[in-house]
C-alpha cells in the first residue's frame, strides 16, 4: 500500500494538493497562536480578531479538510500517512469535532464584543477536566460545547489537533 502511494507520487515535487493542506494547516497554527495569545494576555483582545482566527480554524476544517486529503496523496512530499485511508471514519470524526468547537468558539466572540469575559474563563480545576477528558476518548465528543466557556473550548481544540496529528502525521526528517 504504502509502495504504491509512493510510487505514484514518487519524483513528483510538492502537489497542489499537499501544497494547500500544509498551508491551510499552518493558517490555522497562526489562527491557534493568535487565539492562545489573547487567552495568556500577550495580545489586547479584539473581538474581530478573536472571531476571525477562530473562523479560520472553522473553515478550514470539517469537509473541506477531509476533502484536502484525497485518495493517493499520502506519501513522499507529504506527512500524511497512508493509515486516513483505511480509517476514514475516524479522520473525518476528528475533522467534523475540530469545526463543531471552532463554531462554538467564534460565537463566543459575539457575545463578547470588549473583551474577555467572566464565562469565557476556565473555571480553575476544569483544566485538569479537559486532559482527563483528553485520555478517556468519547468523553469530549459527547460533551455539549455549546455549555462550555471558551478558554475550555480552546484546549479541546488544540487537543483535536494534536489527536489527529498523533495518529495521521508521519515527521519527515
Ligand atoms: C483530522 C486530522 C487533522 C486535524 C484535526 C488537524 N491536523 Fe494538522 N495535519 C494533519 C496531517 C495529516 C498533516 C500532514 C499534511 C501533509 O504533509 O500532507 C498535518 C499537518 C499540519 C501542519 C504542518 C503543515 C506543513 O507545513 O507541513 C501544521 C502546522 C498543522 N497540521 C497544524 C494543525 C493545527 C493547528 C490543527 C488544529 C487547529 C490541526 N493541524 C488539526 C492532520 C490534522
């Protein structure tokens, strides 16, 4: 399988395809760092700027990243492993989950036009919560992130990322 992933791309430069899911996955790096620098209060916050990096992590994930890794582009260029292949379900739930929370997350701009409030916060302990959640799997789909501030949203982002990258992402050198 893996051959012959390689071998159809083998030679080839970067493809568009890789080309755009890289950047579309760094657009969202940038997104992430914007977000956690208004959380830490190393950035003013600014409600359209909170809310525009949070629509970048919402479109750029759900279909449109499913659609990013198309059938025999694994391999060579890419660090994507061959395994989206055989467990297409499981990339597509983490792709979905990853755009529930961003939508969730750039609604609580709305309601929060000048600054960062009160219920946005964690609540202190609840970032223990999220990393027990973190390892028990299904616990944190079936959670309501509608009920969920927005700094605890936030985690569970960055934990969606580092869930699929875990098992989907190879390091090349
Ligand atoms: C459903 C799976 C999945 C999710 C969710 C996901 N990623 Fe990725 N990401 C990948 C895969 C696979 C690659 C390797 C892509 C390639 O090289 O073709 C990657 C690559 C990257 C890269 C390297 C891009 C480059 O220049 O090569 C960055 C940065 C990144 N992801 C950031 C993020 C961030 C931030 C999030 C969360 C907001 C996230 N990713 C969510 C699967 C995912």
């Amino acid at each position: 399988m893996t051959g012959v992933a390689g071998t159809a791309l083998s030679g080839t430069a970067v493809t568009p395809v890789v080309a755009e899911r890289q950047a579309a996955m760094k657009a969202m790096a940038d997104a992430a760092k914007t977000i956690s620098g208004i959380f830490d209060g190393k950035l003013a916050y600014d409600a359209a700027t909170f809310k525009a990096a949070a629509e970048t992590i919402r479109h750029r994930s759900g279909k449109a990243m499913v659609e990013s890794f198309p059938g025999g582009s694994f391999g060579a260029s890419s660090a994507a492993k061959v395994e989206i292949e055989q467990s297409r379900e499981e990339f597509t739930a983490l792709a979905r989950h990853l755009q529930d929370l961003a939508a969730e997350l750039s609604l609580a701009a709305d309601n929060a036009p000048d600054g960062i409030t009160e219920s946005m916060r964690m609540a202190p302990g609840m970032a223990m919560g999220s990393s027990l959640l973190g390892k028990r799997a299904g616990v944190a789909a079936e959670a309501d992130p509608s009920k969920m501030p927005a700094e605890h949203l936030f985690h569970l982002i960055l934990q969606e990322c580092t869930n699929c990258h875990a098992k989907f992402r190879e390091k090349r050198q």
